[in-house]
C-alpha cells in the first residue's frame, strides 16, 4: 500500500469511527450540534442515517485502498457529503446555536479539506 493509500484509510477510519458513533448513540454524538433536538427520535433517524452514510463511504474508501482500486471515486463522495453538511449548517441559520453552527462547519470543512487533498495526491 502507498503513502496515499495508508492516509486515506487513515482519513477512512476516523469517519468510520464517527459514523459508527452516531449510528450507535445519536443523542450524545449529535447533541453539540443539534442540542436538544438529537434528543427527539425522529431526528435520531436521519442521525442514524448520516452516520451510515459515514461508514458506507469510509468503507467504501478503506476496501478500495486494499484492493488497489480507485480511490477518487470514494474520497470525492466523501468530499461532496461534507460540503453538503457544511450548505446543510448554514441553511439552517439560526436554528442552530452559533457555537454548533460554526463547530460543524469547522469539522465539515476540516474533512473537506483533508478529503480535497488526498483526493489531489491518489493516482486514481
């Protein structure tokens, strides 16, 4: 495995990690974001589902990585996903507590960044 490929699993496996965490306990993982509301069961769902959608991508990045295949295709998933988090965030105005609003768009655009990078050094 390359340099890039060993990051992008790296990058992968701290997405998995989240995704899995808020797939796994929505309220807490969630609840600096969206305060009380991660509470409710109804958002808990699309919290489940943004957190599969994590795990989905990020697998599909560390299986490609093992196998030498294309890893584009999955870091700009990955990429496209963040910055719909961070359009997502900031539609929402204040609906969300400034320092949850601007923490999301800081970790988003964090791993958008990342993603943006990784995807500029694979081959493929």
């Amino acid at each position: 495995m390359q340099g890039s490929q060993k990051t992008a699993v790296a990058f992968a496996l701290g997405r998995i990690a989240f995704g899995v965490g808020l797939v796994v306990a929505p309220q807490k993982v969630a609840a600096g974001w969206l305060a009380e509301d991660a509470q409710r069961p109804p958002a808990q769902v699309a919290i489940r589902g943004l957190g599969a959608r994590d795990v989905a991508l990020a697998g599909g990045v560390v299986l490609a990585a093992r196998e030498s295949a294309a890893l584009r295709p999955w870091l700009i998933g990955c990429l496209v996903c963040d910055l719909a988090d961070i359009a997502s965030t900031l539609a929402a105005g204040s609906a969300l507590p400034a320092r949850a609003r601007w923490g999301t768009v800081a970790l988003a655009g964090s791993a958008a960044i990342a993603g943006a990078a990784l995807t500029a050094r694979v081959e493929k």
